[in-house]
C-alpha cells in the first residue's frame, strides 16, 4: 500500500514537464507576485500544513488546513472570514473544490470520504468508504468540478478517476492501468477545463494526461519529475505543481510549454513543498506554500508572443 505523505515528501530530483509538440511555441512572462498571508500557528489567519486551496464562484479563497483540522476562507485580498471544523480525521483532508455556487467540497484521504458542504460550513452530504467499487476509494487525493457541478475524485490507489453528481450519485469512472498511452497510475491532482476537458497529474509517472469528460484519452506531456496538482484558468491555460522544483509551470491545453516561475526559499515568489493550486475567474493564481504555512496570491498570466522555433520544448531549471 501507498504512504499518502510518500506521494508529497518522498520525491527527489528535477521536474521536467516538457511538451513534445510540432506547433509553434507560445511563451509567457511569469505573473507578477501580488501578495500573501498567513504564518505557522492555529490563529485565524493562520496554518499548520495548507495542502489545497480553491477558489468560488463569489471569489472567495478556500483553504484546507491540514493539522488544524478545518477550512478557512478567506477574501481574495487575504482577508480573514470565517473558519468550519470537520470530522475527527479531518487533519487527513489533502484538498478542497469549490462549485459556481460556493458549494464545498473536500477529499479525505484516510476516511476515503468526500463531504460536501454549504459555503459557511453546514454539512449537506458525504460519501464514499474504502473498498474498490463504484463510489468507493483507495487513497483519495484530489478533487475537481466542471461547470455541470460534476464532481472528478482522483482515486489514486484504485488507479482511476470516478465522477459523482454533486450529491454523490455515482456517473462514471475509467481506469485503463497498464494499458499502454492513457493507462492511469496512482493519479493525484485533477482538474477540467470549460469545455469539459480533464487533466490528471500523476507525480509518480511524471506526467499531465488530459482526457475528455468520459475519460477518452486525448493526450499528454512530461517527463522525469514530480507534478502532484493541476488547476485550469479561465483561458483554459493549465498549471501544474512542481513540487520537486519548488515552482510553478504553465502549458497550453495542448500541453505546450507556457511559462514557469518560483524557486525554493521563504521569500515573495519563493516556495516550500508548494501542493495545492488554484485560479481565479480574472486568472490570478493562489499557491498553498505548505511549507511556509502561508497561501500566495500572482497575477493574471501575460499575454503570450509567438516564437519562430519548432519542436520539443523544455523549462530551465535550478
């Protein structure tokens, strides 16, 4: 069996996420940093490991904050607004989805349990148990929910991704391990785009695999490294976490390489163990510094230009 904190902390060397793709390459200026908030320590306002964050439809910031056991939310200035507590294994929760209707949504990894809830912390329902069947789960890691409500568990010892109504109604999984191209295993972060597009970052394979809502393989990219979450703009561009590298970086939908920014340290821009990411409707960017104890906040991604060059195309790394 998987060592759920393995799948973060175990992990060493260099993330190469590199599209291999025959278009003309399109690179970004990094967004600008704009600010950040919080410290170690059980406070409001505070955190003791941060592991996922999520952005509303109201534009509040929502944060999983692990050994506190609870959910903070906050404004999307980092403004302080209210805080819900949660079951006895709720220091087991690794990461939180946020509906267009401020409905919330958080993944527990031990409990193999999915709690939904109102945006002020009342509990509406919850599912799941540990098992392999439909609705059933091994490590349960990450959440996603498309613009339908649609809930995508990636359901990471069972080697699959499920999908449940908001209400927990199982809809459909896939699981196609050892499959050759689209196999999945042991996926961690998940993600889907406007157009229903789904992208599942699986650290241990070092790669973004992205398929369509009913789980039709459509492509990937990546290479040596260790992406544990991905988030979706509102331009449809993709962020992945790259914990090794203490960075993040940004490719297209076609997985062609965007832009990168961070590297490892305790100052603005910097990070320690980054997991969970999020993006906002205006494309600003909120990274859960686990690390740090702390959330940081980067502008809208710039607007790309076009280079002349072809081919296979990599980030530079420390």
């Amino acid at each position: 069996m998987l060592n759920a904190k393995g799948l973060f902390y175990a992990c060493a060397g260099i993330l190469c996420l590199a599209a291999a793709v025959l278009t003309p390459a399109a690179s970004a200026q990094p967004p600008v940093f704009l600010l950040k908030w919080g410290t170690y320590g059980s406070g409001d306002g505070q955190f003791r490991t941060p592991q996922g964050v999520a952005v509303g439809g109201s534009g509040n910031v929502y944060v999983i904050d692990g050994d506190n056991n609870r959910v903070q939310v906050f404004t999307s200035a980092g403004a302080y607004i209210r805080q819900w507590s949660t079951p006895a294994s709720w220091h087991d929760s690794r990461n939180i989805a946020v509906d267009v209707n401020d409905n919330v949504y958080v993944a527990n990894v031990i409990a193999r349990r999915i709690y939904r809830f109102t945006s002020t912390g009342t509990l509406i329902t919850q599912w799941g148990s540990s098992g392999i069947g439909a609705g059933q789960f091994g490590y349960l890691f990450s959440l996603g929910v498309d613009t339908d409500g649609y809930v995508y568990a990636a359901d990471s010892e069972n080697h699959r991704i499920q999908v449940f109504s908001g209400m927990g109604d199982f809809i459909r999984e896939w699981n196609v391990r050892d499959a050759g191209i689209g196999d999945l295993a042991v996926p961690d972060g998940v993600a889907v785009d406007a157009l229903g597009n789904v992208y599942v970052a699986e650290p241990l394979s070092d790669r973004i695999q992205k398929f369509t809502r009913v789980g039709a393989y459509v492509t990937q990219w990546g290479s040596v490294g260790y992406p544990v979450r991905v988030a979706v703009g509102p331009d449809n561009n993709v962020y992945v976490v790259d914990n090794a590298n203490s960075q993040i970086q940004v490719f297209a939908s076609s997985g062609a390489y965007t832009t990168q920014w961070g590297t490892y340290g305790t100052g603005s821009g910097q990070f320690d163990n980054p997991i969970g990411i999020a993006v906002d409707a205006s494309g600003c960017t909120y990274v859960a510094d686990t690390n740090n104890s702390r959330i940081q906040k980067f502008g809208y991604l710039p607007t790309p230009t076009v280079r002349s060059t072809w081919g296979r195309i990599k980030a530079a790394y420390r």
